[in-house]
C-alpha cells in the first residue's frame, strides 16, 4: 500500500477512535477544554432518557437530574471497652477468730441486708453474758436499796452516787457481752447474692479469712475512659449504649452515674463510670463490655452519593447559578447509606445533579429534568405535600 493510502486510512482510524472516545468517556469534553480544543454538545447515551437526547440533538440546553441538598449533623462517636462491676460487692471477713459452728447460707443464695451468713463457737461470749447481766441484777438491788437508805439519812449522797456508778458499769458489760456474742454470727451487710463459700464447719478462721463473696448485681457498673477533647459533652445522665464482648447479639442501654473529676496526664482520657440495669440478672461482675456514647457534631450539607465527581483538583458536584452549570467543590466528611456528608458551600435545597453530569460544562445553560418529581407526586406531575426528591441512579 502506498503512503499516503496509509496516511489516510491511520487517520480515519484515529479520528474514529477519538470520536468514540469523546462520545463514551464523561470526562473526556472537559479534558479537551481544559486543552483549548472547542468541542460540540456530545451525547452520552443513558438507558430511558429520551428527552436528554433530544435536547441534545436539537441544540436546547442539556436537560439533567438533581436532588436538593439538605443539612446534616454529623455523629461523633466513642467506643471503648470496660469491665463490669457489681453495684456493690465485698469480701466477706469475721470479726474475730473463732471455730465455724455453723452455716445457715448456701452459695448461690439471694440474701437480704443482716441475714446470717455463718457461725462461730460462742459458748465464752454466751457465759460471759450471763455473767455481765448477774452483775447488772445486783447493782441494780443495791441502788434501790441505797436509796431507801438515803431517804432515812442512814446512806449518804456520796454513797448513793457510787451505787449508780455501779448500774451504769453493768449496763455496759451487758451491751460488751452481747456485742462480743453477736460477733460470733457473720451477717450480709446488704442485700446480695452469695458467692462460693470458702469455710466449712470445724474450719479455725481468723478476721483474714475470707468467708465469702457478696455482689449486689442490681446494675452493673462498668468504667471506661474517654478522651480528653469531649470532657465538656460527657455529663452524668448521658446515655450510652453496650455490649457484652462474650454476647455480641446482646444490645443494652444505661446511663453514666459518675465523671472523674480530672483527665489522666499520661493517657490524655477521662475516666467515667456507666451503670446497666441488670434486673433479669443476665450480667455478672467481671464481664466485659463494648460501651458507645454519640455526641451531636457540626452540621454539614448532606448530597446524593451519585452527585460526587472527582477530578485532578478533587471532588466536586455540579449546581446551576442562574440557569448556567457550575462546579462547587467539596471535601467529603462522612459517607452514609443514603447520602454523603460534605464541606462546601451549598445551602439547604440547592440542586446538585445528580445524572447527566457528561453533558455540562462550566458556564453552560441546562435545565433539570421536569419528571424527576418528588416520590409521592400525583398523575399530573404535582408534587405530594412533605414528600422528598426521589434519588436516581444511571
């Protein structure tokens, strides 16, 4: 073949190429502009948009589908884990040394607030206060008998006042012995459930042995540390949200009771306590938990997912200023299922097209599709009261 047939065949291979380059790349048009090369209104086609084409084709402004942006407030979060606690929970101790006589609680057991939970020897407590009530009796006769005396003249005062003496002092040994007797029986000193207990009868104990484990698991509290910068939105009351590690299908809700009164300087985070309601008893002291807090963020424009387009510059979407297509850039801060959460400067029901984006350029006059009505419009077009512009996918 001869060069100049090749010449004319390689470049109607590339204009033809370069057509359908243009046709069926979006961004190409803007490309070439970008280059200076004049380009004429491209159709890109699009499954079911009949009246797009025919703008196009007949040299009216390209017709294109939008959603009306909105305001969103952005959700700041925190998650951390923390371990439970009982609402309250002792080890239980004696007072004293002594011989295990007895148990009158199983472990397991639910009890209530001075039920008796062990028993030591007392056959010493129990002498020593007959012994201190004998003594009480007889200094009791002699003040009633020092006090006829004293009516008579045959006593004196000095006399009568150490008979009196003698009664207080019996008093008190009464309430020593008693005191000491009632330190032989280990009681719950609030309501709770039993641990394991550690003693049987026989066992010698000392005021270290452990006897057993009291919790009253009501709620659970769980600590966890959050950090510094939402010291000032961390408030008691605050609800939070949890998660038993060991249940993940498990979702419980609570409040906080108690904020540290200062932030860790080696960790830069504040300790807080949460409590849960665990009155179906599904939670235990030591399990731990998946704990959230949300706090209301700053509020951002909110657009169609399919709105976002991307050049070298970055992310932008297309809005109309008087009829005409310009670029509005963007910097995306959050993305959702629906929308995305954006920095930039649309307000509140500005149009953002969200298809036929190939069409526009900068400057250019197009118009939004009449018959992307909101969800919910009657026959004829108009919209339903309340309802939301419907968002289109290509």
């Amino acid at each position: 073949m001869k060069v100049w047939k090749q010449a004319v065949v390689s470049l109607f291979v590339l204009g033809t190429a370069a057509t359908l380059w243009v046709r069926n790349f979006p961004l190409a048009a803007q490309f070439l502009e970008r280059a200076g090369i004049a380009t004429a209104a491209v159709e890109t086609p699009s499954a079911g948009r009949g009246t797009a084409s025919a703008a196009a084709t007949h040299g009216q402004p390209p017709v294109v589908l939008g959603v009306a942006a909105t305001a969103a407030r952005i959700n700041d979060s925190v998650s951390a884990i923390g371990d439970g606690v009982a609402a309250r929970s002792v080890t239980v101790t004696p007072y004293v040394e002594g011989r295990v006589a007895g148990i009158d609680a199983a472990s397991g057991d639910y009890v209530t607030e001075g039920t008796a939970l062990v028993r030591l020897d007392s056959e010493s407590e129990e002498i020593a206060l007959d012994r201190a009530h004998l003594t009480l009796d007889d200094a009791r006769n002699t003040l009633a008998r020092d006090q006829k005396l004293v009516k008579s003249e045959a006593l004196s005062e000095v006399e009568l006042r150490t008979a009196e003496l003698a009664v207080s002092q019996g008093e008190l040994a009464v309430r020593d012995a008693e005191l000491a007797l009632e330190h032989r029986t280990i009681r719950a000193p609030f309501d709770g459930w039993v641990g394991i207990l550690g003693v049987e009868v026989g066992d010698q104990v000392s005021t270290d042995t452990p006897i057993a484990t009291l919790d009253d698991r009501s709620h659970i509290l769980v600590d966890f540390r959050v950090p510094e910068r939402f010291v000032a939105q961390v408030k008691v009351g605050a609800p939070v949200t949890a998660r038993p590690l060991s249940r993940p299908d498990l979702d419980l809700t609570g409040t906080i009771v108690t904020v540290d009164s200062r932030v860790e300087a080696d960790t830069r985070t504040l300790r807080v306590r949460a409590s849960l309601d665990n009155s179906e008893d599904m939670l235990r002291a030591g399990m731990a938990f998946s704990i959230g807090m949300n706090f209301p963020g700053q509020n951002y424009a909110a657009v169609d997912p399919l709105s976002i387009q991307w050049s070298a510059d970055g992310a932008y979407v297309w809005t109309g200023v008087d009829g005409k297509a310009k670029q509005v850039p963007v910097r995306i801060i959050q993305r959702n299922n629906d929308d995305v959460l954006v920095d930039a400067a649309l307000a509140p029901g500005t149009m953002v097209v969200t298809e036929g984006v190939q069409m526009l350029r900068t400057g250019a006059p197009f118009t939004f599709e009449a018959e992307a009505r909101p969800a919910g419009a009657d026959e004829m077009g108009s919209p339903a009261p309340g309802a939301a512009m419907p968002r289109s996918r290509i």
